[in-house]
C-alpha cells in the first residue's frame, strides 16, 4: 500500500490518542501534533499557534502526502457566562476554533497537492445544543461545525472533504475529564448514561471506526456533513 | 397608530451608526425606547441620535470599537448612567470580512472573530448582571444565513456567526427565568454596506439581480425588514420566543 500520512491533533491522549493508535494498525503513518509528548512520529505543537502548526504540517509532509486531518485538540471550561473570565474564553476559543482553522489553512494545501484528502473534526453534542455552564465550548464546536462545513464547499472540487463528528458523551476523553472532577465520577457518568436513547456511553472504537471510514474513500461522496455519534441523542433535538 | 411596546425600555445598540442598527434606532424609539447608539463612526452616530430626537425620542451615543474588550463594560456603564437602566441589548455591529480558507490571514481571522464572536460575548457578560438588577430584559443578537449554512468565501465570518448563534441559545438557557436571548439570522440586506461590497465586484449589478432572482420573495431585505423583527424581539410581543433563530433573508434559508 502507498503510503499516507494523517496528522492528528491532540494525539497524545484520549480520543486522539485512540485514534492514532488505530490508524496505525489500519496502515496509516500517523504524525501527533500535541502540546505533549507522544513519543516517535510526534511533534509538539500548540495549535493556537501558526508556526506551531506550519511546523507540523511540514514534519507530516516530509513523511509523504499528506491525505488526512483529524482535529481532536480541545479544552474546556466550566463557568456560566457572566463569570467567564477573559482568559478562559479566549483559551477555548482559539484552541478550539481558531487552532482548526489554523490547521486546516496549512494541510489543505498539502492535500490539494496531494491529490485530494480528509478532515475530520472531533464535534460535540454541545455543538449542537445547550450546555449551561459551557458557553466558550459550546460556541466553539458549533462555530467549528460551520467552519468545515465552508471548508467542504470550498474544496470540495480539489477532492479535500471535510465533516464533523458530533460526540456524545463518550468513556475516554473529554466527557472522562470533566467528570472525574465531580466528587463521585462513576455515579455521574451512570446518571449521564440512563438518559441517553441507548443508556450507554460512547466506546474510543466506536469513534475510531467513524473516524476511519470519514478518513476512507468509502465516504468519497460524503463531505460538510455532522455525523452525530451519540447513542441517539441527537435525535431529541430540534 | 403605534403601540409604545417598548415604553420605559433603554435599548442599546451596537453599530447604530447606519444601515440596520440605525433603522432600529429610529424604531425603537418610535416605540417608546430610550437609545443607546454605540457605534466607532462618531459622525453617524450623532446623525442617528438627531433622527431618533426630531421624532420627538429619546438617544444618546457612544464612541466604543466593541472589539476592544473594554468597550462592553463601558457602554453598559454609559446605558445605566445615562438611562438608568437596560433592557435591550442589540448586537448589531460587525465586520463583514470575506475570504476563503485560502485567502484569509491569521489577522483577518482573529479580527472577525474579536467583532463578530468575543465582542457579543464581552457585551452580554457586562449586560447580563444590569438587566438582572432590573426587570430582566431582552439580548437580540445578528448573526447571519452564513453562520447557518455553509458557504464560501466566508470562512471566519460563519464561523464567528455560528458561534454567537450557540452563545445566544446558551443564553437563552442560562438565564432564562430573567433574561431572553434571540437571533436574528439576515440574508442580504440592502444596506450601504452591501452596496459597496457590491460595487467593489466586476459587475455588481448583475449579483444583485442574480441574488434576487433566486430569493423566494424576489427582492433585497431593507433595514426596517431587520428592524421590524429585532423590535419584536426586544418587545414583550415575544414574551415567550427565547433561544429563537429567525432568518430575515426573503425564504432563501428555507430554498437551501
């Protein structure tokens, strides 16, 4: 098999780092791009920043063409609005929106070169609906939703797609994080549970194997979409 | 003859200077409201306070670039100094920054999401604990078709507008008991701003004509159009619309 590079964002932990390690088993020579170390075939790279992710992109394509993207750098913050502070926003915010935006502004390119390639942005839920308490998280998911959505139209001639995956609570990750701050973790995520459609969380396979077939050109025709991964929650909303 | 719906109400408006922020202005007052005009074009505000002023209103204006961050705690300090209060807060001002994902800078992005994004969010964190301290009231946000949908040619732009359409639900959320929090979602307004984003093309007149053939009400929107439905909103004729996205945009959303 020729070979393809994925740059995966936020890749040393959680879901990046779940996907990664799928990737790999699929063939793909995967580059991490975190603010922590992943070890070989890592780069550090705060996403916030341009040359951070110049720099990344450049040490994916030194490997060969670069063919897929996947966002899952992301941080949160937990504050109604009015006690939000600035620095908190502005945090969420730029690595969420902006920090995509970067990235994807440096890989397209290396994808059009490449003849084509995938996005795939790590969404939430909260994208899709209301979250009191997360009001820079939620606006940065659904701003990011359309961002890709503009990417897709925009390439969609240069065979470079891009689609959101829209996560519910899912048992690594995110969701795992902000959970475990609560004083008893396991009761939250049980409450959580029981009231998704399929009183279940979210598995990492389950994400990797949705990540994997955006990456794959068996989703050829599928670009700009939101793919709601949430035990069918999505489907209680307007 | 009209109902005073907005009687006893301090509005504040962003980007009043002109085009949609001035129309509601001007209707706003009609209906009763107090002005607050907040707009970087001293010189159009001031004309918008004398319009609202010779049909017998009530304004007065701010100088504030609400992309500075210190602006929103300064222009609710100027609201409730100089009206004793707020009730309406309309976040009409913005930047219309167009590109691709290919043509906008790292400058334009972070300037279109100051404007368009952090500027709304700093406003309502300063006006949300005024309008606690009264009677509640009412946030109207403008966002845009393109922070609906998908487009070209605007990628920081939707994604600025997308945002503010998830904040505004959050408000809407948040605050609910007290506060209601609306969008308002325009498509292409004829307004000097559009004007010249038209007669900057090769042949704008043609874009207009060709934008107007595919709207299904066949005709550009006007500032009052968006003034009629930011009014509702900031009225009590939609005491029970919060979290609400209405697109003021001729059906086109609803064609797409």
């Amino acid at each position: 098999m020729d070979t393809r590079v994925c740059l995966v964002t936020g890749g040393a932990s959680g879901l990046g780092a779940a996907v990664t390690a799928q990737l790999r088993t699929e063939g793909w020579d995967v580059v991490v791009a975190d603010l922590d170390d992943a070890g070989p075939g890592s780069v550090r790279c705060d996403v916030r920043v341009d040359s951070d992710v110049a720099a990344a992109v450049a040490a994916a394509t030194e490997r060969g063409p670069l063919r897929g993207l996947v966002l899952s750098a992301a941080v949160e913050t937990r504050s109604p609005i009015v006690e939000c502070s600035d620095d908190d926003w502005r945090r969420v915010i730029d690595t969420n929106l902006k920090g995509p935006f970067l990235c994807m502004k440096h890989a397209v390119p290396a994808m059009v070169a490449a003849g084509g390639g995938s996005i795939v942005a790590m969404g939430s839920t909260l994208g899709a609906i209301v979250a009191p308490q997360y009001p820079a998280y939620c606006a940065s998911k659904y701003a990011l939703t359309n961002l890709c959505k503009q990417v897709a139209i925009e390439h969609a001639r240069d065979a470079v797609r891009a689609n959101v995956l829209s996560l519910g609570p899912t048992d690594t990750g995110l969701f795992v994080r902000l959970t475990d701050m609560a004083p008893d973790p396991e009761a939250v995520r049980a409450g959580v549970a029981a009231n998704l459609p399929m009183a279940r969380l979210g598995r990492a396979s389950e994400v990797c194997a949705a990540v994997s077939f955006l990456l794959d050109d068996g989703s050829a025709w599928t670009s700009g979409a939101v793919l709601p991964l949430d035990g069918g929650l999505a489907a209680r909303r307007m | 003859m009209t109902e005073p719906v907005l009687e006893g109400r301090v509005a504040l408006i962003t980007g009043a200077a002109s085009g949609q922020g001035r129309a509601a202005a001007r209707l706003f007052a009609e209906h009763g409201a107090s002005i607050v005009v907040v707009d970087i074009d001293d010189a159009g505000a001031a004309d918008t306070v004398e319009l609202v002023e010779k049909t017998g209103g009530r304004a007065a204006s701010m100088h504030a670039d609400v992309s500075d961050r210190d602006a929103a705690g300064a222009m609710v300090a100027f609201a409730t100094g100089t009206f004793g209060g707020l009730d309406v807060l309309y976040n009409n001002a913005a930047v219309q920054m167009s590109g691709t994902l290919a043509e906008c800078t790292e400058d334009d992005w972070d300037r279109t999401i100051a404007t368009n994004l952090d500027a709304v969010f700093w406003a309502c964190r300063a006006a949300i604990p005024a309008m606690l301290d009264g009677d509640g009231g009412s946030i109207v946000n403008t966002a845009s078709v393109l922070g609906l949908i998908g487009s070209e040619g605007y990628v920081a732009y939707g994604a600025a507008k997308a945002g503010l359409v998830a904040l505004t639900r959050q408000i809407a959320v948040e605050y609910g008991p007290t506060i209601r929090a609306n969008v308002i979602a325009p498509g292409s307004i004829d307004t000097p701003r559009f004007r010249k984003v038209a007669d900057e093309m090769d042949d704008g007149g043609a874009f207009i004509s060709g934008l107007t053939r595919v709207i299904p009400l066949r005709r550009l929107g006007t500032a009052e159009d968006v003034a009629g439905i930011a009014l509702f909103l900031a009225s009590d004729q939609s005491a029970y619309v919060s979290g609400a996205i209405i697109p003021a945009d001729g059906g086109l959303a609803a064609l797409r």
